[in-house]
C-alpha cells in the first residue's frame, strides 16, 4: 500500500503541475518524465505477462504478433493509448515496437487487463538468434514509452499522462515460444486486361514489388459458416483496410503486377500464414478487374491501357472444436493475424523466397562434385591397393 500511496501522490503532484502551469507542452512532458522514475524506482510492475508468437514466416520476415498484460495499481481507470517498447534480456533488444491502439486500451482500476494483439514486432537480432531467449521464460523490459490517460471514463476523456524510461526485470513470458503456422496457397498467371477505373479499390491494401508482404487481422464467420462466394454487394464501402462492416469476414488486397521487375513475371503465387494457435479456414480467390464490372459501376479511362493487376478476396471461418457449455457466439468468432505474401515464380514453378536456398544447393552440388570424385578416387585407390596385397598375400601362402 505505501508503494501505491507513493504513487498517488506523484501522479497528484503531475495532475497539479498540467493543471497549475505548463507553458508549453514539450515542458509539461518533461515536467512528466519523473514519473518514470518514480516507477522503477517503487519496482511495481506494471507488466504482469508478456505472450510472444513466432510464426514460420516469422523467420523470413522477423516480425511476429505479441499481447501482454497489464496491471493497474490505481484506483481510477487507466486508458493506453500507445506503447513504445524495447524488450530483451541481459540488456540485450531482442524485440522492439511502436504500437498505436485503434481501440484504446482500458484497464479499470486495482485490475489486470490484456492489451490483445499488437502486430509487427520487430526482432532485432533475427527470429533464429530469438530463439535462444526462450528457455529462460522471462524478459526484461528495458526501455519503454507509455502515452496514457488517466481518470478516463470507458476509455473516453481523461487527462494525458506520457509515463517515459519505464524498465521492469524478469517480466513471465511463459508462453514465448515458435508456433506451428498453417497455410494457404493460391498460384495463378497473369494477361493483360482492360484497364478499369474502380474508385472504391484506391483505399485497399496494395501488394507490389516494394510491398509484396502485409499482415491484417481478419475477422473468422462463426463454426460452419458457408460464406458467399459472390462479390459482396457492398464492396464499394470498404474501409482502408480492405473490411466492411456489411462482409466482415473478407479481406480484398489489390495485387499490382505491373510495376518494376514484376514486369516479366506471369506466374505469381500469393500465400496467407496465420498462427496454428487460431483454428481457422481461409479461402482464396483471384479477381481481374472485368469480374467486378457487373457489380458494381465503374468507368475507363479516355485511352485503352492494357493492365494486369488483379484483386485477391480473402475469406475466413473459423473451424475450432467448441468446448462443451460455451456458447457458440462466444467462442467462434476470433480476430486472426493473417501474414500475406506476394511472390512471382521462376520458370513458372520457384517463388523468390525459395531462390536463396535453390541456389545454396546448387553451389553445394557445385562444390561437392569435384571433392567427392576426388574422395572416390582416392578411396577406389586404397581398395585397389587393398585388394593387389590381398593376392600377393594369397599367391605367397600357395607357394607355401
């Protein structure tokens, strides 16, 4: 109790400094600072849990999803609007992010709350290096920026609270381990279409050859769901993330397989990975820009310019074994990390990512030829050899 009386009065004290004065806002920020301090220092430990989910792409990408849990040593509700984190261990950044919650964070008073997933955590020292940190089940927190609110009321209002150089030791992180991902895979080739001006298409994601990886949390239809496979009427309202409120268990992606080096390339695949941890069926299909003209109403442009961009429809459902008692809408419908990649394919067959390892085979194939006849002669030597003492031996005991 003293350790929160402690803080009471800071926070008191920091509520009187941006309500008395603060000439400018850099200077009530600084004004602000100490509270860090004054945390680390009272070693409350904010986090309680930290759930780390390294994913097969994971090791291609160095990104992986987390969620962590916070505890509110407050009596008032606290609301998190954004955490700026280094984690690691031994002093080490193994893992960093910048994380705006779209939906802000709520931890109601004296309760421990889960921040659900943040996406796009970057490895710093690769996932493979990661690994290593695993076994030992705890993190350090070792430098971390909180932008919060406090006396919020539902997440709404309250006064601004930046808490900065938060640091906490041996933070549990039992469940930080690789998972299993399952995957979906689509390979289709490319023509030139007629070029189609599609207002409504502007704000989806965009895969090209500067972009060709994107993650999107998609939301999974209910266990046994049969979803439509025509085009949503209402796709035309999508938002900025490709979801509408009207379909939202579909993802729409524009693939742009006319820019730089994807210019001589008309085979592609397009490949979804998501956490084993979420059961889950993703279905996948491929659209030319003519297949959405019935729908909907669009126009072309003055000069005819042949295209070949495409859009993917990514559809979910949710194929998990409901436990006994819980309810059905409960329980079937998760929010899924989805990781898309778009990649052309060599000789029509080979996507990019697979190059590196193709070609380290063949130079060990390369390599290993020349030696390997080498150690063949050499060793069909000492057998030779082998073999002519074996007859002298034999032709001096008959003369024997």
């Amino acid at each position: 109790m003293a350790k929160i009386g402690t803080l009471l009065f800071a926070l008191f004290g920091c509520l009187l400094v941006s309500v008395g004065a603060a000439p400018t806002a850099n200077a009530d920020v600084d004004k602000r600072d100490w509270i860090g301090d004054i945390i680390n220092f009272l070693g409350l430990g904010l986090v309680t849990q930290i759930n780390a989910f390294i994913t097969l792409e994971s090791l291609t990408t160095n990104l992986i999803t987390i969620n962590f849990d916070v505890h509110n040593p407050l009596l008032i509700e606290l609301t998190i609007d954004r955490v700026v984190s280094q984690a690691g261990l031994n002093g080490t950044v193994y893992a960093s992010f910048d994380y705006t919650f779209e939906t802000p964070f709520i931890i109601k008073g004296t309760q421990t709350a889960n921040s659900g997933t943040v996406p796009n955590v970057l490895l710093t020292q690769g996932a493979l290096a990661s690994l290593d940190i695993i076994p030992y089940g705890v993190q350090d927190l070792i430098n971390v920026d909180v932008y919060a609110r406090v006396a919020t009321i539902n997440g709404k209002i309250g006064i601004p609270l930046p808490i900065k150089g938060l640091k906490q030791s041996n933070v549990p992180a039992s469940s930080l381990e690789a998972v299993l991902g399952n995957t979906e895979i689509i390979n289709f080739s490319v023509a030139d279409n007629q070029a189609l001006v599609l207002p409504f298409t502007s704000s989806w994601p965009v895969l090209d050859p500067s972009t060709p990886f994107t993650i999107h949390n998609v939301s999974s239809a209910p266990l046994g769901t049969k979803l439509p496979q025509g085009i949503c009427a209402t796709l035309d309202n999508r938002d900025s993330d490709g979801n509408t409120s009207s379909c939202p268990h579909e993802l729409w992606i524009v693939l742009d397989l006319d820019q730089g080096k994807w210019k001589g390339f008309t085979n592609f695949t397009l490949r979804l990975s998501w956490p084993a941890y979420h059961p889950t069926d993703f279905h996948l299909k491929i659209f030319d820009p003519a297949n959405l003209v019935p729908s909907f109403r669009v126009s072309s442009p003055g000069i005819s310019i042949p295209v070949r961009r495409k859009y993917a429809r990514i559809q979910a459902v949710h194929s998990g074994v409901l436990t006994p008692g819980v309810r059905l809408d409960n329980a079937s419908r998760y929010t899924v990390p989805v990781h898309v990649i778009l990649e052309p394919l060599y000789l029509g067959v080979l996507p990019t990512s697979v190059i590196p390892m193709v070609m380290a085979v063949l130079g060990v194939i390369a390599v290993g030829l020349p030696v390997s006849r080498k150690i063949n002669d050499y060793l069909q030597a000492i057998v030779k050899d082998a073999d002519e003492e074996a007859k002298r031996t034999a032709a001096a005991r008959k003369k024997d």
